[in-house]
C-alpha cells in the first residue's frame, strides 16, 4: 500500500513516530505543505497516485 502524509505545520514527534512505523510495512511518501518550495500540482498528482492520503 502507497501512504502519503500531507504535514501541514511541518514534522513534529509523533507523526515523525508514526511516519516511521508506517514505513516499515508500506510504501511512505512525505509532503511537508509550510515548506515554501511546495508545488501543489506536484501535491496534487501525489494525491492521485497513494492509496491513503494522512494529513497532519
């Protein structure tokens, strides 16, 4: 399974622990949103292509 987490305010403890367990059974992909070097097409497409979108 393809997992996107969308951080809104950047990585914090937990979802960094959460991102990491979920690593270790799934294919994780992160997009950190307060980074201004943010494309939201490339957010977008990312959307499309995981099957389970996390937003922080």
């Amino acid at each position: 399974m393809t997992v996107l987490f969308l951080l809104t305010r950047g990585p914090d403890p937990l979802s960094s622990l959460i991102i990491q367990a979920q690593e270790r059974e799934h294919q994780v992909t992160v997009v950190d949103l307060s980074s201004p070097e943010v494309s939201y097409d490339t957010v977008i497409d990312e959307i499309a292509a995981h099957d389970r979108v996390i937003s922080w």
